[in-house]
C-alpha cells in the first residue's frame, strides 16, 4: 500500500513509501469477517456503520478498529471487552 502524493485535490502518484503492513491488514480483515459470523451484537453494529458507508468500507473500518484494539489490549495487559469495543 502506498500514500498519495496530492496538493489542491490534484493526485500526483505515490509518494514512493509504503504505509502499513498489507499482511497485518489482511489478517485484520480476516479476523473482522471472523468476529461477525455468529455474532449478532457487530451485526447490528456493522448495520448501523453502514448508513454511513458501502459494506467494503465498513469491514475495512471494523478491522482497522480490531487492529487498534489488540494494539490496546497488548499495551495495557487487558482482556478483550465486546461492550467497550462496541461502544454501548
């Protein structure tokens, strides 16, 4: 993956670095689609995200989300908490 090289909204290709680890966000990916089968709590939560946005968007944003949270959770030694992730 790599970052765009833009000024005034005009795109003049890529910057030439890469941003993120395309294997981290695969398995990220991976492990949204995962979290949703059997789950109807991130169903609803995936139905409220996409009011806002298309369905491809919406698992990208839910892994990204996964990925900050094992951040988190390795930070600060915690177990996984489903009703802090999901916001109620």
């Amino acid at each position: 993956m790599k970052c765009k090289a833009e000024s005034a909204g005009k795109t003049y290709g890529t910057s030439g670095n890469k941003i993120g680890n395309g294997y981290l966000k695969w398995a990220f990916s991976e492990a949204a689609v995962l979290y949703l089968r059997g789950n109807d709590n991130a169903k609803r939560y995936l139905a409220k995200l996409q009011k806002r946005m298309s369905k491809g968007k919406v698992l990208s944003a839910l892994a990204h989300k996964i990925g900050r949270c094992v951040y988190f959770m390795l930070r600060d030694r915690q177990v996984f908490d489903e009703d802090k992730f999901l916001n109620r």
